[in-house]
C-alpha cells in the first residue's frame, strides 16, 4: 500500500496495534491494512497519524434526512415510523455496482457539509419525531466511535438505533458496534466467495459470521438484503444456496428482501434486474422455507406484503413504502390464527409514508 504520506487530523481510533517493522494494522475489518505514517486505509476515514490510528470523519457527515423506515429496507421493525438518516463518506468494500458510489467512494472531504456532535442528532431525532436513527448511506463499521456515541446519545432520548451495513467487521468491533444496535439490515450481497472477491474486494465467509452472531447471540433485530444482478448472483443454485443457508443458520423467520439492481458506478452496462427475476428469486425462497420474502427497488403489488406464514393472512399491505392495510393484533399477533410475528411492532403502524425529508442540523 504505497501512498504519499500526508498531514491527517482526526480523532483517536480504536482496534489497532504496532507491527514489529513500525507499521500500524487495523484490526477494524478483515481487510487489516498496514499503514505507514500519513497513510489512510482501504476505506479512507480511519488513517496513521502519527504513532496512532484516528478517524477522521467523526461528527461530519454526508447529510441528514428522514426517512421511511422501510427504505433501509427493515419491514418488521416499527412499521410505518419516520426514521432520521446519514452517513459520512468512505467504506471498507470496493463494490463495483455501488449505488451510492458519490458518497461511499468519495475520496473529498467537502463531501461532509454538515457537522454535527452526538447529542445534536439525538436531539434532531427527537424534535422531528423520528423513532429511529439510522447509520446508512455508507457502512457504519467504519466510523465505530461516531456511530457508537451517537447511539449512547439516542438511547438517552429513547430513540432506537439501526445499523444498514455489509456487515464487514472483525469480532472485538462488531461486539461493540452493535451491542449500540436495535436492529440492523445485512447486505448479504451473494453466496459465492468469486462474487465477494472480484466484485466487492471483499469475502463472504465475515459476513455469514456478522448474521450469525447478530441472530444466534444478539437481542439486534436482523433483515437482510440481496442485490440482485443480472449473470452474477441470480442463478437458480445460488439463490436455492443463499435461502438453505438463511433458513439452517438463522432460521425462516429471518426477513429477506431481494433488491432491484440498476447500472451505476462501474457496471453501466450492466442491465436492470428484470421484474422476472425477482419474482423468480421469491419463489424459491419460499420454496426453500423462508416466512417473509421482500421485493424492493422496484414498485411491486404484493412484492412488500407481509403475509402469516401459518394461516396466509395479510398482516401488512403495502405499496412501495405506504402501509395501505395492517392485519396484526396490538400485541404483534396475526389477528386470524394468533401467530405471533417476529419483529419488533406496536399497536398500530406508523403514518409516515413514503416521504423523503431533507434536514440540516445547524438548527439543532
């Protein structure tokens, strides 16, 4: 990793150690760079300065708004409440389909036009009635100390916290960052190791270790997201793969959205995700024994719906990210045969709707 040393301020970070040659191994992600003085990582925000390893991005961020929660996507997880969103810029994947490339790939700090200490965002959460904060945009992981003390901060407020990430952490890390978390939504982003390697960077098995931790040992409410790409990642084998996996390590009741791919970044050529292949995904994930099977980035009647697995009641009607019908009891129950539904729900859904809202901070 040549680069040209530099002059880089930030705060002190944490999970790194001294190589015996002098340099610094980041012990964040599995991708552990060694770095030299002025020297950043792969994900460009945590850097060498010095005798140290600091994040530069704490308390500047990409910019604030708020959204549907169930644009993360999470369906099962307050329904329908307002979510207040933002990220900072960099991130420890090299996606070549990125579809928030300008931010997670930027490589210029005026990227981050906003600033803002923890408390501020708590606060802002709670003034414009958000129930949630959101680390999205780019992955979380990367900014560990900002996320984690923002989060203290909203849970002050009781305001929940929500993770959207690759899930690309090292166990020490990815114990501290989500025991922060009340839900979170994992980008499995294919169930072949090729694909991780040669269109992300990164490996699948780290990812497969983050969901099974967060399901199997955390009280974290857990969905999770595939992209779906045309020849890379929508074979009939490797979506039968990813949902026998799903449904053996984490169980069928572990919310699946299969994504829409459209060409972006590095694969313009790329085509879309036709409708076809997305129903043809939902078909086989329930084939495979999965409950509650999603089809997002596209506006799909019935591809959002939540239906009792047991009884075949529509316990959630929605389009695109309006809730037109709710068939839940207030205690989460479907109100036909009394199953309860995993996730975290209340009485009622939320009204928020499909609104975007930008919002700057200094106000706060």
């Amino acid at each position: 990793m040549e680069q040209e040393a530099e002059t880089i301020t930030g705060v002190p970070a944490r999970y790194w150690h001294m190589l015996d040659n002098g340099e610094i191994q980041c012990d964040l992600c599995p991708r552990y760079c060694k770095l030299k003085d002025g020297q950043r990582g792969l994900c460009f925000v945590r850097a060498r300065s010095g005798e140290q390893m600091v994040l530069t991005t704490y308390g500047r961020s990409s910019g604030f708004c708020i959204d549907p929660i169930e644009k993360k996507p999470l369906n099962h997880f307050l329904p329908g409440t307002p979510v207040f969103s933002f990220g900072t810029a960099g991130c420890n994947l090299a996606c070549k389909f990125c579809q928030n490339w300008d931010i997670s790939k930027s490589r210029e700090m005026d990227r981050l036009m906003d600033q803002a200490s923890p408390e501020q965002i708590a606060k802002a959460a709670e003034e414009t009635g958000c129930r949630s904060v959101a680390f999205t945009y780019n992955d979380p992981t990367i900014f560990l100390e900002y996320a984690v003390d923002v989060a203290d901060a909203c849970r002050q407020r009781s305001i929940k916290n929500v993770a959207v990430t690759a899930g690309y952490i090292c166990p020490d890390p990815r114990r501290e960052f989500f025991s922060k978390m009340d839900a979170a939504n994992i980008d499995l982003k294919s169930f072949s190791q090729t694909f991780y390697r040669e269109l992300t960077g990164a490996d699948l098995q780290p990812i497969l270790d983050t969901i099974e931790y967060l399901c199997n040992e955390t009280e974290v409410w857990v969905e999770l997201t595939t992209l779906l790409i045309p020849g890379k990642n929508d074979s009939d084998q490797e979506l039968h793969q990813l949902c026998d996996w799903i449904r053996e390590h984490v169980g069928p009741g572990v919310p699946l959205h299969f994504s829409a791919f459209h060409p972006d970044f590095k694969m313009k050529d790329t085509p879309a995700t036709p409708r076809q292949t997305l129903v043809r995904a939902h078909r086989i994930a329930h084939e495979e024994g999965l409950s509650f099977v999603y089809i997002g980035n596209r506006l799909d009647a019935g591809g959002q719906d939540t239906l009792c697995p047991h009884c075949g009641h529509l316990l959630i009607q929605r389009l695109g990210y309006e809730i037109l019908g709710w068939g839940l009891d207030p205690s989460g129950k479907c109100e036909e045969c009394g199953l309860k539904i995993p996730g975290v729900f209340e009485k009622e859904p939320g009204n928020w709707g499909s609104r975007r809202q930008p919002v700057r901070i200094s106000s706060w």
